[in-house]
C-alpha cells in the first residue's frame, strides 16, 4: 500500500476543518429542532431546543477556523452571526408585537417593516453560515500556507540590486 503525502508535519488538515465545522454545526441544530418538535407545547423543552439551534448556528460554522488556526476569523464571524441572528431575532418579536397590539395602519406598516428587515438579518445569518462551512477548508489550506513560509523562511520579500551588490529582506 502507497503512502500519500498530506502536507508538512503539524499541518492542519482541510477535510478536519470541514468535518469540525459542520459537526458542530449540524448536530446541535438537529438536536435542537429535534427536540422542539418533540416538545408537544412543553415550554422548557421549545426553550431548549431553540437555544442548542442558536448556538449550533452562531458557534459550531467558526469550528473550522479555530482547528485551523484562525481563531481571530472565527471569532469575527461567530460575533457577526450573533448580532445579524440577534438583531432578526429582536425584530422579529417587536414586529409581532406590533402587529398584534395595533389598531393602527401606520403602526401596522411599521410591524410589517420590523419583520421583513428581521428576515434580511436571518438571511445575512444564514449566508454567513454557509460562508464559513465552505471556508473552513480553505482556512486550513491558508494556516498551513502561512506556516510552512514561515518554517522555510520564506514569504513577502523585498529585493534591489545595483551592479554586484544586492539586498534582501524577509519578513
């Protein structure tokens, strides 16, 4: 049997990184629409199911990154998953709100306003999910780029020369 050669020791792989990001992804929000749909009107269950697909939504797709060693991208993306999820959440509710409690055609139009800018904030949520699934490949491929210049020394460089006489910079 043939050995392949994946890459320098230490390397991150780019497989892991998709494995890591959708499995933390994918199993809290199975778990948790799983257990609202079992919740049969129990409140606390439908609480805790809608908290494990939030989280699974705002945390696990940053998985990949953090493996890889871009915990700065990860955290980034985490951080705007959360206010774009945050922010739909919020005026989703205050939408409804409004809507039930009006009368009122202006302040109708306002509700339906509130809940149409909350699907752009899930929608925004949700491509920022898919966006770090397919990265989180690519995020390995980058770290192991960065690390691999860094142990051979090589990278962005600077070089002049005039006649016989040269200069090099490496950084």
């Amino acid at each position: 049997m043939q050995q392949v050669d994946t890459g320098e020791e230490g390397d991150a792989s780019p497989g892991l990184a998709i494995v890591a990001a959708s499995l933390s992804t994918f199993v809290p929000v199975a778990v948790g629409i799983g257990m609202m749909g079992a919740a049969d009107g129990e409140g606390g269950l439908i609480a805790t199911g809608f908290a494990f697909t939030t989280l699974g939504l705002v945390i696990g797709p940053s998985a990949g990154h953090w493996y890889a060693g871009e915990a700065g991208r990860g955290a980034a993306t985490m951080g705007l998953r959360f206010l774009a999820f945050g922010a739909g959440g919020g005026l989703t509710f205050g939408g409804i709100a409004v809507l039930v409690d009006s009368n009122d055609t202006g302040a109708e139009a306002a509700g339906f306003t509130m809940v149409g800018l909350a699907s752009v904030m899930g929608a925004a949520g949700l491509g920022l999910v898919i966006w770090d699934l397919v990265d989180a490949g690519e995020a390995a491929r980058r770290s192991n780029r960065e690390d691999n210049e860094e142990r051979r020394g090589t990278g962005p460089q600077v070089r002049f020369g005039v006649g016989q006489l040269s200069a090099e910079w490496r950084f």
